[in-house]
C-alpha cells in the first residue's frame, strides 16, 4: 500500500534526524569518557561536572558550556526521535499502517520505550546537568499536553492511540526531567500493558467492523 510505505520513510527519515544528534553524543561521550560502558560513565560522571568545552572553537570564537550538558542534551535526541516527542512526533501517528498486532507490541512496549530507557539509564549523568533536565521537563510536558489534544480531534481509532501514546510518552520523559526516574520506569511498564491491551481492543473493534476504523460509526 503506498500509505503503508509512505509511512515508513516518514519514520526512517524523522528517526534519521534525531539519530544525527545521538550519533554526535556518543562520539562526545567517547572522547570524554574514553569509554562507552555505561556503568563506567555513570559512575566517572562527576569527575567532570567542572569540565567545559569551547563549543565555536572552530570558528574562532568562544563559547564555553558544560560537557555534561552537551552530552546529555546530544543523547537526548535519541528519546526525542525514538519516544516521538515534540518536534519529532510526527512520524508515530502514521505508523499506524501496521497490522493492529504489531502495533500492540512495537508501538505500546518495545520500540517507543527505547528513549525513555536510555534517559533512566543514564540518569547519575542527567542530574549532573540540570540545565538539560530543565529542557528534557519542558519537552515531555508540552509533548504530553499536546498530543492529548490533539487525539480529541481525530476520528481514526488507532490514529487517537496513536497520540495517546505520545501523551504517555510525554509523561514518562517529563518523570524522568524532575528527577522521577522511578515513577518513569513504572509508568514505562503499566504502558506497555494497557496501551497494549486497548490495541487489541481496537483490533477487535475493528474486525467486528469489516476494517472499519472510523469511530463515528
């Protein structure tokens, strides 16, 4: 189907964006740390909570910010594109072209739960920086507000689960931006199952219906 795939570039291209900056914060956390092992970066981290870095060195100019802040705000672009946060949300709704099953695994508890793990787990390094936790509060909440607004408008029942799991999403990331990480991680797991349970739902739903996915009728 060519929404199907149509869909699919959308999720590669948004997720390519936000892989850029993610890309870019491994290699500053490599060069830093001299490691990617978590548990060493985790537990090195406030070693360098001084350590500043001269971001427009390589235009002459000067520019010192904290490396921590740069690392955490480059990680986090990963969340952004793979938790569908605003301003690269737009790529979850569409992926609703996949079969109603698929979506009840993928999109309510593996794939879209990447970014907020990645957050959770490099927590000891994100309270180091709360500048970047000020930022990573702000993201979620906003996101949270308004995909739930917007799922007040649609009429496809998979595409209002559809913002229903960015709102979710939201809220985990806002957990994780005032320092809630476990409240992030348990909302992580009752996610995964109810919003999976409503997929099926609708699946059902939908079946019942000869494939009609219109709730207005």
């Amino acid at each position: 189907r060519p929404s199907a795939c149509d869909a699919a570039t959308k999720a590669f291209l948004v997720n390519g964006v936000a892989d850029v900056g993610l890309a870019f914060g491994i290699y500053v956390t490599w060069a830093t740390f001299g490691t990617l092992d978590i548990q060493t970066i985790v537990s090195t981290a406030p070693q360098y909570a001084d350590r500043t870095v001269n971001l427009l060195g390589w235009l002459g100019l000067e520019w010192q910010a904290p490396i921590l802040s740069v690392i955490a705000l480059l990680l986090f672009m990963g969340p952004i594109g793979k938790s569908a946060q605003i301003p690269l949300h737009v790529w979850l709704p569409f992926a609703m072209e996949a079969p109603t099953p698929v979506s009840a695994l993928i999109h309510a508890a593996t794939m879209v739960n990447a970014g907020v793990y990645l957050l959770i787990r490099m927590a000891p390094l994100y309270v180091l920086a709360p500048a970047i936790m000020n930022v990573v509060a702000v993201v979620g909440g906003v996101t949270a507000l308004f995909a739930a607004l917007v799922a007040l408008t649609q009429v496809d029942i998979k595409r209002i689960l559809a913002y229903s799991t960015i709102s979710q999403l939201g809220f985990m990331v806002m957990a994780c931006g005032v320092g809630a990480f476990v409240i992030g991680i348990f909302h992580v797991m009752t996610h995964a199952f109810f919003k999976a349970l409503m997929f099926l739902g609708a699946g059902s739903v939908i079946h019942a219906m000869h494939h009609e996915q219109d709730m207005r009728r």
